[in-house]
C-alpha cells in the first residue's frame, strides 16, 4: 500500500482531542491543567469534541457520539492534528461505522496509543493515511519527566527528517496521576537484541491484544514488508503474551514479517528478560528476522511515536541495536 503522509505539526495549529475511547471524564483537573498547558507552550490551539466529557457504565460514551466527534475532527480544516484522550476497550467498535472518504480525504495528525491501536491500523488499511501510536492527551498531563516523550513527539511529528531512535535513560512505570511530584526512576540498560540481522519495512503494530482484535476481518494490515511493532500492558503475563504472539504468527502472511520490535513489559505483568527470550526462541518462524525488546514504547514511560505506516529500519548484532525511522 503506498502510505499517505499527513502534513507535519507546527507551532500555531490547531489540535483537536476526542475520545473513541474512554472518556475525558475520567481525568484529574490536575492533569488536564497540566496538559493544556503543556501542549499551548509547545505552540498548539486546543480544541475539544463536542462529546468528549460524556461518561458512561464504560467510562466511555455511545458509538454515534464517538463518531460525530471522530468524523468532525477530520473533516473540520482548522483542525491540523487529533489527540485522542485516552485509551480503554472498545474504540474497535466503531470500526465498521466510519466514513472513510471523510479520513482519506483529510488527512491529518492522528495520535493515540493501546486502544487506539484498532484506530490506528485500520485508518492506515483502509485509506493509507500514517497515523501515530504516541502519547494520549491525557500522557501530556504528565508534570515530571516528560522531556524523552516530548523530544520525539516532535521529531516524529514536526520533522520529516530520519530520526535515529536511541533509548531513554531512565523508565517509569507508575500511576503518575495519583502523585504528580514524586516518581520512581528505573535506569534503562538499553535494547535487548534477541535475535541478530539487518532489515527495514513497514511499520505496524503496536498493543498486541487490540491489533488481534482485527484478525480475519477487514480491518486487518497486511503484514507482507511488516516490521512488527508489539507491546502489552500489565494485564498481560508471559503466558498469555506467548498466546498472543503465536496467534499473530499463525497469520497467512506473517512469514513476509520482516522484522519485530518488542516495548517494555509493565512490572506487573512478570515478564523477566529471560522468559521473553525463551518465548522468542521457542517460535521456529522468527528465527530469521531480527528481533529487539525493551524498546520505549506502549504502558511504561517515557514513550516514543509510532508512525503507523511509517518506514523503519532494523540493525541489531552481539555490540548492541539501532533503530532509525526513515519515513514518519
């Protein structure tokens, strides 16, 4: 499929958040406060879906509601890019209800994250527009250490040169909402090369679970050039990330994969670097591809952006890995 590129982010335009998702109800006035003014000093006009506050028994809202604001945010030219507020569980249910002229004939900025993955890759399978797995709205309501997540927000959505993906320094995995002044920093050793080699492709993916949500219907990227993208949050312990991996691989045209890139496992989920080495290795059909974890993408922060339909290059050998974004 040949990628649609949405025009970059620049200081003076206008951003629009929505919630497909769950909704802005559950935020804290802390950290709305904090993001708007976060995203202002960056230089963005904020604007809000005229549904995004509505909060049901799912802390979300109903799919026609979700929908207008979705479609709107597309299709109103003040608006430059989209944020989404947040993820959850069922962004996928407006899947077979969207205009997708509306999209393909607007393209734009659209960011989002975990649930937001359904979005994401089914926006870029039926249309080609590249949209971004990156920082919610609500993540910009983070007051400390934020800095690694905002670099390459910027540099993956204000700039179109290749962008060399190096690792943090330090990762958190933390309910930052609950205290705003106090984090516990975790240093980053850095990637963890699994299997060695050289490639690049197509980027695809993101939370694992959501993007199995499109297997076998018409949403579903075709994997054929794929570097595969996956992370999972800490709902999700080795056992059932082995399970989602092989369900994954199972697919037809997993075998043209050409690469896979793994973010960092949630402290909770239990997963060990010598556990996610042992379910790597136990699967015959990745033996030939390069494969990289501990990558700063999905439930831990700081977190890079994922161009959807972006073009990655893979080098990973005995001395280390380098990831580098040659379109975005």
């Amino acid at each position: 499929m040949n990628s649609i590129f949405p025009k970059k982010l620049k200081p003076g335009d206008h951003l629009r958040v929505i919630a497909p998702s769950r909704s802005l109800g559950l935020l804290g006035q802390e950290t709305i406060s904090i993001a708007n003014k976060r995203l202002q000093k960056m230089g963005f006009e904020l604007s809000f879906g005229k549904y995004v506050k509505e909060m049901d028994d799912f802390a979300s809202t109903t799919i026609e509601h979700r929908l207008a604001d979705l479609h709107e945010a597309f299709a109103d030219q003040s608006v430059d890019g989209i944020l989404t507020v947040i993820g959850g569980f069922n962004s996928n249910q407006l899947l077979q209800h969207l205009d997708w002229a509306i999209i393909k004939n607007n393209p734009k900025v659209f960011c989002g994250y975990s649930d937001i993955t359904a979005l994401n890759n089914s926006i870029y399978t039926k249309t080609g527009l590249v949209t971004y797995s990156g920082p919610h709205y609500s993540t910009f309501g983070q007051k400390l250490n934020f800095e690694y997540t905002q670099e390459y927000f910027e540099k993956i959505l204000m700039s179109d040169q290749p962008i060399e993906i190096k690792p943090s320094s330090h990762w958190f995995d933390d309910m930052w909402w609950l205290n705003q002044d106090e984090r516990q920093a975790e240093k980053n050793t850095g990637y963890t090369v699994i299997n060695p080699g050289t490639t690049n492709g197509t980027i695809l993916g993101a939370n694992l679970c959501t993007l199995n949500l499109l297997q076998g219907t018409e949403f579903m990227p075709d994997l054929t050039g794929a570097v595969v993208f996956v992370e999972d949050d800490d709902q999700t312990f080795p056992a059932l990330f082995d399970r989602d991996l092989q369900s994954l691989i199972h697919l037809p045209n997993f075998k043209n994969v050409k690469g896979l890139v793994i973010g960092r496992f949630q402290k909770k989920s239990q997963m060990t670097a010598e556990l996610l080495r042992q379910i790597i290795k136990s699967k015959k059909e990745l033996a030939h591809i390069p494969v990289i974890a501990e990558a700063d993408f999905g439930h831990t922060d700081p977190k890079i952006t994922l161009p959807i339909g972006g073009k990655v290059a893979l080098s990973a050998d005995q001395n280390g890995a380098k990831i580098t974004f040659l379109e975005h």
